[in-house]
C-alpha cells in the first residue's frame, strides 16, 4: 500500500545478532502496530503505539522492543535474534478502528 | 480460548460456487474488519463493518451485533479469490483480535 511501506522486505540473519525492521507511513495515523504471522497461529501482536513515544506491548512481546520518535516511523528491534523468531513480520496503521486499518507488505526474517 | 474463531479452516469449492466464511467473536467491539491474503502476498482489507451489511463487487459482508457473528459471502467464486480470509474484531480501545484465517481455494 503506497501509504505504509515496511523495509526490508526480507533478512536472513544469525542468531544472537540484533535486527531493526522499519515502518514507514505517509498517512499521519495516529496507531501503529507490529505483528508477526505464523502457521498455525494468524496473527499476533507484538508492540503497538497510540502516538509518538506512546507504546504498549501486545501478546507476544518478549524478545522485542519497539520505538517511535517520528509519527511516521515505528521500529521493531529484536535485540538478541533467536530462531523461535523467524517468522513474518507486518505492520499496520489505523486512525481508529472504525476508519479502517492498512497493512505494510510484510517483512520475512529469518534467523539461522 | 480465542476471542474470534473462524469457520471454516480450510473451503475447497468448484469455480461458480457460493461460499460463506463465518466469524463469531466474543469481545465487545466498535468494528469488524475482513481481510484478504494471497500467498506470498500483503494483506488488504475489504470489508469494515459496524452494523447491517456491505457489498462490494461478488462479496458480501453481514453482521450480526446481537449474535456476535459475521459472514462473509462470495458469488460466483473465481480461482482468483483463492486467499486466505481473516476476520478481525476491533475493540474500543482500537485493539484488534484476529481470527486463524479460512484459506480459500477455488477450482477451476
């Protein structure tokens, strides 16, 4: 979606290595969110934030860290990159539930 | 348990077929969201729905409040609807809950 892009696309890294992924959006959302979607399961939620340094942690936060210092940017830090973490890995932005909700193109990690 | 289930898991059907996907959720919500993925693919959102019913195009998009439920129909299914259709019940507090997904495969 040409209002939120998420980089990289893709990442094979090693475990122990830390990782940052990006979430960019043009759309002056107020909420952002970090999912990871895996067989089995759908998807989880990770970290969320409800305005610039706002953020909570969702179901599946251990291992992860976020920050949000521009309305624009979210970043997904896994400090310490285990292997329990390969997975992929989608953004999303919203206004409010009632607005609507978009997606970021989804980022696959792997770690090795 | 979920707090959204999804009925079916997996729906094979023969191209021209109607299908119903079905969403029951046990949260109290502002809105529910259906949502589309292709392999491989991003996720888009087709539907939102507060109340009543929407159409757009061969889908159709029904909630109930009172039950808690909502269906997602298709007419006249095509292989090019083959995704994975998952059902999201947004709260007040604009969080979501996601239902596993009813992966969709239409044969031609």
């Amino acid at each position: 979606d040409a209002g939120i892009t998420q980089s990289p696309r893709h990442k094979v890294t090693e475990t122990g290595t830390p990782v940052t992924l990006r979430c960019h959006q043009t759309e002056n959302h107020r909420y952002m969110y970090w999912y990871r979607q895996d067989p089995g399961h759908g998807l989880r939620l990770i970290h969320y934030s409800y305005g610039v340094k706002d953020t909570d942690k969702g179901e599946v936060s251990d291992g992860y860290s976020v920050s949000r210092s521009k309305t624009e940017d979210f970043l997904l830090t896994l400090e310490s990159a285990t292997s329990s973490q390969t997975s992929v890995y989608f953004c999303a932005i919203s206004e409010t539930a009632v607005y609507g909700y978009t997606f970021g193109s989804g980022t696959r990690l792997t770690v090795v | 348990k979920n707090e959204v289930e999804q009925s079916p898991q997996n729906l094979t059907a023969q191209e021209g077929e109607f299908i119903t996907i079905n969403c029951s959720y046990s949260v109290g919500i502002s809105a529910l969201h259906w949502l589309q993925q292709h392999p491989g693919g991003g996720i888009v959102s087709l539907f939102m729905l507060s109340s009543g019913k929407k159409k757009h195009g061969r889908l159709i998009a029904t909630i109930n409040i009172q039950e808690k439920h909502s269906s997602l129909h298709i007419t006249a299914s095509h292989p090019r609807d083959s995704a994975v259709y998952i059902c999201a019940a947004a709260n007040t507090g604009n969080q979501f809950y996601f239902g596993t997904g009813t992966s969709l495969t239409v044969i031609p």
